[in-house]
C-alpha cells in the first residue's frame, strides 16, 4: 500500500525516533517489563508502522467486507444490518427446569437457544446406567428420550427460533430427537434452523469425550451432513470447535490451526462420500474461544476467514460464495475465569466480548461471573447477556465494519498468525501424505496434538507461577477475605425426577417397535448405510440414548485411548 520511496522515509523517521525521543525516556524511567506478549506468549512490537505491513496487498489480503478473501467480514453491512446472535448457553438439572431458563432468556432478549447437556447425556448414557449416578442434571440438562426433548421445547416455536445443541458422541441422536420433535409438531424440516457441534476430531484431540473409535465416529459425522443437507438444509450440521482445544491449553495459532484443519477433514470426508462440496459446506460453521489477549483475538478471527477463504477455493474447488464464507460463534474464555474475586470476571468477559465482536462474529456466548464456582445463577446470566446488550446498543462497536482494518499492528498480526496456522496445517496435510483428515487421524493416533497443547499449557502455567503473566486476584493485587458469590445448586431430586420420568417412558412405550428400530440401524450400519433416518425412527419409538449409542458400541467396539507421548 506504501512504494518504495515512502516506506523508506517511514524507516528513517522511525529510527530518528527511536534515537531522539525513544531512547532518553528508555534510559530515564525504562518499560513495566523487558518482554511484552499476548497470553499464547506471541511477542509483540513496541509500535507498529507500514513498514511491517509492507507486503500487504489490500485487494487480495484485505479487501472489502462480503467479498474474498473475507478478512474484513462475511457480510457487507456486517453489524449495521443486525447485530450478532446473542445466544447464551443454558442447561441444568430436568427438561422443565432448562425449558423455564430458556424462557426467561427469550423474555430478555437472547435471540438464540443453546443447549447444554449434563455428563451422562454427553456421553450416551441414559440417567438410569450406573455410570451416570451422582452427574444427572449437573452441569447441563438431562436428555434420555424424545420425551425429555418435548419438555424442553414445549412453548417455543420451531420454526421461529434458532437453537445450538452443544453435544458430540451423541450428537446423532440429539439431532434426531429435534427432527422428530418437529415431524410431532408438524414443523416442516426444511425450516428448522440452528447448529449441532458434532466435532469429534476435536473430542479426540482435546475435550476427550467418545464412545467409539475415531473412524466409525467420522461415519457418523459425515451421516448428519448427507443427511442434513437433504432433509434440514437451514440446519448446521457441524459447528467445528477450536473453543475446547483453547480451553485444553493451546495457543490462540494452534487453536485457529487445528480447528481448521478438523474443518477441512471432515470436507474431506463429505467429498469421498459422493457430497457435492458446494452443497454441504455453506451450512459447515465453527467455534471459537475468544480470550484476554485483545488484538490477538481479533486477529485470529480476520486470519480464521482469510485462510479459509484461500484454502476451500485452492484445495477443495469451492465454487460458491457461500462455501469459501467462514462464519463462526464465539463463546468466551472460561479458562480465563477465577474462582477468586469472581466479579473480576465481568472486565475479562466484556473486553473478550467486545474482542469477539470486532473479530465479526456471527453469534456470541459471554460467560457468568460465577461460572468458576458453579452453573451460572440467575443474576450472573443476565449481567452476561446485558454485556453483550450494552456492547451493541450503548458502545458503537457494532457501527463500523471491521473498525480495526488498517491498524498497522492488527494487520501484521493477522499476517502472523496467519502464517503460524498455514504452517501448522500443512504439517498435518503432510503427516497424512497429502490428505488433511488422514493427517488428524494419524495426529490422534500418534499423541501429536495432544504433545503441542499440553507444551503450549505447561509454558502457560509456568508463567503464572513465576509471575510472568498476571492474573488479577491469584497471583497479584489478591484479597484475604472471602468474596464467593451466591451460586446455583442443583436439587438433589432433581435425579429423582428425572429417573421417574424414564422409568414412565420404559412402561408406555411398545417395546416390540424399539427393539425393530434398534435391529434396523444395527443391520443399516452392517450395510454401511446413512444411519440417520433409522436413528430418528428409533428415536419416534422412544427408544433411549443409550439404547441406540449401544448399538453403535456393540457394533464397532468401544474406544480407549492408547498413543505415544515419546
């Protein structure tokens, strides 16, 4: 954007000043610290000019918003058409107490659902296994049956509302029940709108939640896109997580990094099933964690768009605008969150939110003040969404499209982290001889990702603990006395209830058409078909989660994770 001629007057100008006005202030008061760096430990220049922007082509790095490479949005009115999907995330104990939660958001103005699920439900369990005892309803809402899942709805329109299921391993059969929830209804499938998370890659790689083997559970994957593509096509059928991978304790590269490579792996995946890219991958979607470091975030989110952009046009022949558009969620960073002074809590969220928000997300979660303690309490909520309110009605953060554009630092930051990302990417590509997915199975099978995140964390923690990194309240500017918050407890007959209502379902239901549906899928996945339609059959019969996730143990063995840590 400078010739030649300019930047080296920029050059001599800046050395002028680092000689004339920089140097007799170093030399009289010094800086706060020898070495400044974002949280990931990227260090960072003093000031920046165009001189570290000097290679930056603005048609083709930046360019304009809604138009490729999408640097600087997705969309060209971005915030001035409407503001971003406030969509907290909610879920505890039963079906009526999350459904009454879900209420009192949409009468203060959340404009999105987002569903969380307690450990059993997670995991495929129904409440009545043994595993499950004393984690029914704990940390998110119990789901054994279609019935639970017409409780939770019950009073909300299908059509109307745009609802994210935050669920993995189960994923499947939670999509299930929300489509035969809306056949009950008669709600017409193709107007049914919101997003299944339905990462596994990153279950294997950071969260740790699975039932079966990495490669039966990328079959099931790839039936929810066929399947959604066709039947749900408003629908999202994968939210690619990178939010976990950053909660694991990667660096903000690597969790751009490996939640685009997932990415890519599973468009593999969807091609080699016979899917045309350009009809899947509009509906693909990904999440992001959004942490302290402010400019960092922000550009994280520009790269996240631009190598996207590149990467479906180069690689994968995307054709369609659509399919090369990243459009992601962005929940804040709940590592970050301190159990100490936890109204601290609210400056972390709001400078992450508002981060979130000049990055051009399309959906934003903001976090409790007292979620270190315990599920978030009634007040904590709505401090939370009235954040997001004020950040959008009250701060003009949404007026301008990518207001950070132009900002030499912004930029030569997202040129780096650009940059980091590709390379990481490349490297999985090439530990999978030219194939992105095979490069992620052959990581999950060899510990790689698990080795570069716990490398990332460990360097992390280390820095908390010599006081290289502060964090107000633990180990600096801490108090003695006691500031917990009143927190949320969960009714210990909240199991009760919730074990009486299966136990309902077992007795109602015809147990002759759910031991069919159960004998279909299995004999659908002997058959290698898209077990999607005979799992919302099973589903309408009232069969259980964890009747039908034990088909698919019993059929491709349950996984344990054996990898090489040398």
């Amino acid at each position: 954007m400078y010739d030649d001629e300019d930047l080296e007057a920029i050059r001599e100008a800046a050395d002028e000043w680092e000689r004339e006005t920089l140097a007799p202030t170093l030399e009289r008061r010094g800086e706060r610290k020898e070495r400044f760096a974002t949280v990931s430990n990227h260090e960072v220049d003093r000031l920046y000019t165009p001189d570290d922007v000097s290679d930056l082509d603005y048609r083709e790095d930046l360019g304009f918003p809604g138009e490729e490479p999408y640097t600087r949005g997705p969309y060209p009115t971005m915030y001035r058409g409407r503001t971003w999907t406030m969509r907290q995330f909610a879920g505890f104990g039963t079906a009526e107490e999350t459904n009454e939660r879900f209420h009192y958001l949409i009468d203060e103005g959340q404009t999105g659902l987002s569903v969380a699920f307690d450990m059993p439900s997670l995991m495929g369990l129904d409440s009545d296994d043994p595993m499950s005892e004393g984690e029914i309803g704990k940390e998110g809402v119990a789901v054994d049956t279609l019935r639970d899942m017409e409780i939770l709805f019950e009073g909300i329109d299908l059509a109307a509302i745009s609802t994210s299921f935050t669920i993995n391993p189960s994923a499947p059969v939670i999509y299930a029940m929300y489509v035969a929830l809306a056949d009950r209804r008669g709600v017409d499938r193709q107007q049914l709108r919101g997003t299944l998370q339905n990462d596994m890659f990153k279950e294997f790689i950071a969260q740790k939640e699975w039932v079966i083997p990495p490669e039966p559970s990328l079959d099931l994957v790839t039936d929810v896109v066929e399947f959604s593509t066709a039947e749900t096509p408003k629908f999202h059928p994968i939210s690619v997580s990178g939010y976990h991978i950053r909660e694991a304790g990667s660096t903000a590269a690597q969790e751009l990094a490996f939640t685009l490579a997932d990415g890519f792996g599973y468009v593999e995946d969807a091609v080699e099933r016979g899917l045309d890219v350009d009809e899947f991958a509009p509906r693909l979607s990904f999440f992001f964690n959004c942490h302290n470091s402010f400019f960092e975030e922000i550009a994280k989110f520009r790269a996240a768009r631009r190598i996207y952009a590149r990467v479906m046009d180069d690689w994968y022949d995307a054709a369609a605008d659509e399919s090369k558009r990243l459009k992601f969620h962005t929940q804040t960073a709940g590592q970050s969150l301190t159990a100490q002074q936890p109204l601290n809590n609210v400056a972390r969220v709001t400078i992450q939110a508002l981060a979130g928000v000049l990055g051009g997300t399309q959906s934003l979660h903001t976090n409790s003040f007292d979620e270190a303690l315990a599920l978030p309490g009634e007040k904590a909520v709505r401090v939370a969404l009235r954040t997001q309110q004020i950040i959008a009605e009250e701060s003009g953060a949404a007026d301008i499209v990518d207001p950070m554009g132009g900002s030499f630092a912004v930029e030569a930051l997202t040129d780096e982290i650009e940059a980091t990302a590709m390379a990481y990417i490349e490297e999985i590509r090439e530990m999978g001889n030219g194939s992105v997915r095979d490069g992620i199975l052959n990581g999950i099978g060899d510990g790689y990702f698990l080795r570069e995140i716990q490398e990332a964390s460990y360097e992390y923690q280390e820095r908390v603990e010599r006081g290289g990194e502060i964090v107000v309240g633990v180990n600096e500017y801490t108090l003695e006395e006691d500031t917990s918050p009143d927190i949320l407890q969960i009714d210990e007959a909240t199991a009760e209830r919730q074990l009486e209502r299966l136990e309902s379902v077992k007795a109602d239901r015809d147990d002759a058409a759910v031991e069919d549906a159960l004998e279909a899928l299995d004999e659908a996945c002997e058959r290698g078909e898209n077990t999607m339609p005979y799992i919302v059959d099973a589903v309408k019969a009232y069969a259980t989660m964890g009747e039908i996730m034990a088909v698919f143990e019993e059929r491709y063995g349950a996984y344990s994770e054996e990898i090489g840590l040398a």
